[in-house]
C-alpha cells in the first residue's frame, strides 16, 4: 500500500497515539488542541519529521473532535469550534439520547474532517502554484492582509486586535538585525540571550499551555460536578446510520462552510460552527425543533468544525500563513526541522506534503475507531480533575522547553515569562492569536518589506505600482477593515440595545 510507503509503521502509531492524546485534551474542558500540539512540541524535536506530522495532525484532529463530548454531556464547550455542539448535544443527553448524539456528531466529524481533505489536497498545489510567481511586494501585502483579518476578526475592538498582532511582531523583531548584525530592542542585560531573540518553542507553550493553566488555577480547577449520565434510555435512543439518510445536503453545506471558513486566517472554529448551524436552522423544514434535541443542527455543527481542520492549512502550506493559533504552532514543527512553508513546500516537499495528506487520513480513521467504539468509556475522561494533569503538564513543558537548545536555562524563563504573559494578556484584553501570528510573521514581514524597498530604490510608492496582484491585495485589506468596523458598529448597537 501506498500509505505504508509514505508514512511508516511508526508514524501509523504515532498519529493514532496522538489522535488518542489530542481527544483527552479535547475531552477536558479548558484544554484544547492548541495546548496539545504546543504541550508536544519538543518531542517532535527528536522525531523524522514524518513521523512528527503524524503525531502533531493526530493531535489536531483529535483535539477538535474531542470537544463534542463535554459539550454533548456538560453543556460546556470542549473546544471553541464544539460551541453550536452544546445546542442540540447536551438537550439530547437529557432526553436519554447521550450515546445517540455523541455517536452523530463523530460520525458528522469524520465525514467532514474527510471532505476538508479533499479541497485541501486540490486547492493546496493550486494556490502555491499561483503564489510562485509572487513579487516581493506581494508577499509582504499578504502578510498585512493576514494580520488584518485576524486583528480584525478577533474579540474586541478592531484597535485591540491590530495592537495584539503589532506587539507581536515588535517581539519577534528583537535580537540581531539582519542587514547591518546590529542589535535592537534588547535589554542591556540581556544582549547575549537575546542576540538571535526568542526561542519560538517556549513562547508557543507559555502563550497556549502555560497562560491558560494560571487563568484555570485563578479560577479554582474546580472539575466537573460527576453525574450518573445515562447515555442510553427511551425508545428513541439508538443510533443509526440512517439518520444521515436525508443529511447529504445538510452535511456538504456544513462542511463547505467549515473549509471556506477554515481558510480564512483567523477567523477560528466557533465562527465555522456558528455560521453552519445558523445555516442548517434557515434552511431546515423544522427550524422550530434546532436547539430542543435535533441531530441536523448537532451534524452541522460537528462537520463544520472539523472541515476546518483541512482549510486551516491550506493557507498555511500553499502561502505559509497560518489559518489559525493551531497551525500557528505548526509552523514551529516545520521550523525545528529547518522546513520553510510556503508556495515552494509542497514542490520542493513531495513525500512530506503526501505524508501530511495520509497522516489526515489516518488520523480521521483514527478518531472515529478510537471514538465510536469506546465513547461509553471515553466519556468519563470529563469527570478527571485538572489538578491531577496540571503539574504533570507543567513538568512537561520545563523540560520541553529546557531541551529544545540543548540545556539553555533562558528558554525556561523565556517559557514562564511569555506564561506569565498569556495570563496578563487574557486579562487586559490583548489577543493572543493575532499577538502569535504577528510574532511569527514578523520578521518575514520585515524582510519582503525590505527586498521591497531594495528593488524600488526607496520608493514607497512600490507598494502601491507594483501590479495588479499588489492592487487586488489592497482591495482585500481594506474590505477586510471595512468588515470589521462595521461588525464592530453593530456588536456595540447590539450591546448598548441589550442595555437598554
């Protein structure tokens, strides 16, 4: 088989393993997937990368699935993306029809995670093909156009995304500049840590895992209240493949809409899983039963959010920009192996870029094998207490991040001092995805902004000349900011109306 030649017994096992590793992140409310794959990280240090794409896609695909238990069973949002799950979940889990519904929604998650796939895998080589002939100037306007729309589409006000995503990429700017080998922007204390700025390892894990375990101490790790679920009773319990009979339109719209939504950067889950649900309610004979218990809203929500998972890194691998704050972390996987992506990966990385496709395959395989047939069992994870996986957590991110260097001390505090951070930035309101995004792009940004210059001797006016492509970017840039004052106008005509 084809598959075995790409991938390997090993990344077989390692994509399993973290299928079944990312659904108890997914599973424990306040640990997501993005937490798994930067948790995981360092161990892939170590690994071919094969065999780290295929545990670090197990994780994401299993991370995103796993959601749909605790917002089947709790009404608590395993994931952001599992959001809409909790509609109609959790109203079926107390009509006795638990097993019922969970079993729907990962049947809904495979069949969209599988079509995601397959716009991936066409639209990937498509969009890298075009990106090859891409000018400098180009490059650093798709670069602005990403950091626009995630600043502009984050929480809060369009002023505090795009301040989130500059920070970052004022962080990522310091250390050596390298046109003239001078420093910037470093401490005078910190001249020799710093010379080639932050380690990108251990600001990912003390932003994502770090961060959000002192926002859960803040809060007590209070688990959740164990209940005697009946995940089976009533007649109308069992599960069957025919439900899905008269879903067809139902399950290609919702996982259009995933993928679509996936590939904006950005945007994030919950917004695909909002928009196919509120999709699925307008366009259903029965709109009246969406949110009492109806498996067509709970298959629109499940196969949207994990279509996503394919159209998240389709900007990624044909354009090298991140779809979301998970695949953000991805790109640290490519790094650590010394693999830039963008429109020359998929050419310059055949056996990788058809590992990536299989390792989807398995880990979507994976997912369903592992949930539907355990799910009774699986389902008991949401009653573990976080203070028992916490330090266990902590442990493991000290020493990833300690190891990543070969034993250098500044990228431990380097990790409790971007935790810390996390912690301050979820309080004051600055966004960590745009802030993430910003400080991977950052320095990218700067150099296309740079070369851009070289090549126009100067002329800031090279950015506006410089085509057609240059033209239709600026279009999108300002569309984007337009979009985003205007949905900023109505959050807060909305809000000031709710007080009233």
């Amino acid at each position: 088989m084809e598959i075995l030649g790409v991938l390997g017994p090993t990344s077989i096992l390692l994509c399993f393993l973290g299928v079944f590793i990312g659904m108890i992140f997914g599973t424990i409310p306040g640990m997501t997937a993005t937490m798994a794959i930067a948790i995981f990280l360092p161990i892939t240090y170590s690994l071919e990368m094969i065999d780290s794409i295929g545990l670090l896609i197990g994780l994401y695909v299993g991370g995103i699935s796993g959601g749909l238990v605790p917002a089947t069973l709790l009404n608590i949002p395993g994931t952001p993306s599992s959001l809409c799950t909790t509609f109609d979940g959790y109203p079926m889990t107390q009509n006795g029809e638990g097993e019922k519904a969970l079993k729907v929604g990962i049947t809904a998650s495979i069949i969209g995670g599988f079509f995601s796939l397959l716009i991936l895998y066409f639209c990937a080589p498509f969009l890298a093909s075009v990106a090859i002939d891409f000018s400098a100037v180009d490059k650093f306007l798709i670069i602005i156009f990403a950091l626009t729309i995630i600043a502009s589409i984050s929480q809060g006000s369009l002023l505090g995304g795009m301040f989130s995503g500059l920070l970052g990429i004022f962080i990522s700017l310091m250390g050596i500049f390298p046109d003239n080998n001078e420093l910037r922007l470093v401490p005078g204390f910190w001249e020799e840590e710093l010379y080639y700025g932050f380690t990108l390892l251990p600001v990912l894990i003390g932003l994502f895992a770090i961060g959000q375990m002192l926002k859960e101490a803040e809060e007590g790790m209070k688990p959740a209240a164990h209940q005697d679920i009946d995940l089976k009773k009533g007649k109308k319990s069992g599960f069957s493949f025919g439900i899905f009979r008269k879903q067809g339109v139902n399950l290609v719209r919702s996982s259009v809409l995933g993928t679509f939504v996936g590939m904006l950067p950005g945007v994030g889950g919950s917004a695909a899983s909002i928009t196919a649900y509120s999709q699925a309610k307008n366009f259903s004979k029965q709109p009246e039963k969406f949110g009492k218990g109806e498996p067509e809203g709970l298959i629109s929500s499940e196969s949207a959010n994990n279509g996503l998972i394919g159209g998240a890194l389709i900007p990624l691998l044909s354009l090298g920009i991140p779809g979301d704050s998970t695949t953000a972390i991805l790109i640290g996987a490519f790094l650590l192996q010394g693999i830039e992506v963008g429109p020359l990966f998929i050419t310059s990385n055949p056996d990788l870029w058809n590992g990536i496709i299989y390792a989807l395959i398995v880990a979507n395989i994976g997912m369903f094998i592992l949930m539907f047939f355990s799910i009774k069992y699986f389902a008991k994870i949401v009653y573990i207490p976080k203070y028992i996986i916490f330090p266990i957590i902590v442990v493991m991110c000290v020493v990833g991040s300690y190891a990543i260097n070969n034993g250098v001390m500044f990228d431990v505090w380097t990790l409790l001092l971007f935790g810390l951070a996390g912690y301050i930035f979820m309080k004051i309101g600055i966004q960590i995805p745009p802030f993430l995004i910003g400080f991977i792009l950052g320095a990218q940004c700067e150099k296309y902004f740079i070369d851009s210059l070289k090549g126009s001797n100067g002329e800031l006016t090279v950015f506006f000349t410089d085509g057609p492509m240059a033209v239709f970017l600026w279009v999108l840039i300002l569309l984007a900011l337009g979009y985003s004052l205007f949905g900023n106008k109505k959050n807060k005509k909305n809000i000031n109306q709710e007080a009233a």
